[in-house]
C-alpha cells in the first residue's frame, strides 16, 4: 500500500499550485477586461447613435422623406434608424474585437474579425436595397399619381416590384455571402414577361372593344343622317 500512496504524493506535491493560482487569477483578469470594454464600446455605440438620431433630427431627414412621400417605403423601418443600428453594430463589434484580442481570447477575436470584415459588405448591400426601395416607392407614387398613364395602378405596382427585385438580386450576395440569386433571376424574368403579356392583351381588348364602340356610334350617326338616301334606294 505504501508502494502506491507513496509516488502518488510525491506527484501531488511537485503540482505548482502558485502556477494554477497565478493562471486563474489571469483569465479572471481578461474576463473582467473583457466585459469592462465591451460595456464601454456599448456605452458609446449607444452615444454615437443618439448623436447621429439628433444630427437627422436637425437636418430634419425624416421630414425630407415624408415630404416626398418616401416615409412608408422602408417597410417600417426609417433612413434614420438604419443608419443608426448600422453605426452602433460597427462601432461595438469594433470595441469587441479589441477587447477578445487584448485578453487573449483568440476563438472570439476570429470570429469577431469575421463580423467586423463582414460589417462592410453589410452596409453595401443594405445602401442597394435602401436605395432601389426607395427609387421603386418615388416612382410608383408618380405613375399611379399619373391620369394620363392607362392601368396607372397595375404599371406602378410592377414598376416597384421590378426595381425592388433588381435591389434585392444584387444586394443579396452581399448580405448573404455564398446566397445563388439564379433561380430568383429566371423567376423573375419569366414573372415579368407574363405580366407584360397580360398588359398587352388587356390593352389590345381594351383598344379593340373601343374602337368597336367608337365605330357602332359612327355608324349610327352617319346611317341616321343618310336615312332619307336609303329609302330612296329602297
């Protein structure tokens, strides 16, 4: 029994128990570190959005947009407000990156380089889609807005849903890095040449059938002046 007990504590006693000691009290160290800079660069992500909320306010953005009848075309979402969580997403992913870095974290600090590599893409896409929402939602308000443009409703509906298709199909790869816009792309198409189709023979019917009672009446005008010539023939 001495035999095993023996080597066993002779083992247990060369543990460098201030090694142990001084390692924990190290990761308790960066820990702390951590989290303190991650609630500062929250703090100021938090100020840097409130700044710039204020500056549009001054500005007065939001009012620019309403103005122009672009308020609702952000699908609930404001100009103001997107700038805002992108600014404060940069701004504390920035914060910590730098804190998983300074404490040596280095499973965090890849994947937060990661984010903050994608953060620019991120605003890319974000900027086509914003903008094709917004280009799509003028000029639909235009055309419908229009009484000498025929189908006015259908034509601006389709005019939106064309440039916000085309917004999406190219920023989609950058919000979703790897996503395949082929099918949307081809669905599209053949969605477009449908409706364009169905506009041409609702016009053509509609053309014709005017045309016909623009005719009728022609008719019966000029038969109702001629009348007495034609009983005479009779």
């Amino acid at each position: 029994m001495t035999d095993v007990i023996g080597p066993m504590m002779t083992q247990f006693n060369q543990i460098d128990y201030s090694m142990i000691a001084t390692n924990f009290v190290n990761s308790l160290i960066s820990i702390f570190f951590f989290i303190l800079v991650a609630i500062i660069g929250y703090i100021i992500a938090k100020i840097t959005g409130w700044l710039w909320k204020y500056a549009a306010g001054k500005i007065k953005l939001e009012p620019f947009m309403k103005q122009h009848g672009l308020h609702d075309a952000l699908l609930g979402w404001t100009l103001t407000g997107i700038i805002k969580f992108i600014l404060e997403l940069w701004i504390f992913m920035l914060f910590l990156g730098w804190a998983a870095q300074m404490s040596g974290f280095l499973f965090l600090t890849a994947n937060i380089q990661g984010i903050i590599n994608y953060i620019p893409d991120l605003v890319k896409g974000l900027t086509i889609l914003v903008i094709a929402m917004l280009v799509g939602d003028y000029i639909t308000d235009r055309i419908k807005a229009s009484r000498v443009t025929p189908f006015a409703k259908p034509i601006g509906t389709l005019v939106e849903v064309v440039i916000v298709y085309i917004g999406v199909v190219m920023a989609l790869p950058l919000v979703l890095p790897g996503a395949n816009t082929i099918i949307l792309e081809s669905t599209f198409m053949t969605a477009v040449n449908a409706f364009f189709a169905a506009i041409a023979i609702a016009i053509g019917l509609g053309g014709a059938i005017a045309i016909g009672l623009g005719t009728k009446d022609t008719v019966r005008v000029v038969a109702k002046k001629k009348q007495k010539d034609l009983e005479k023939l009779i």
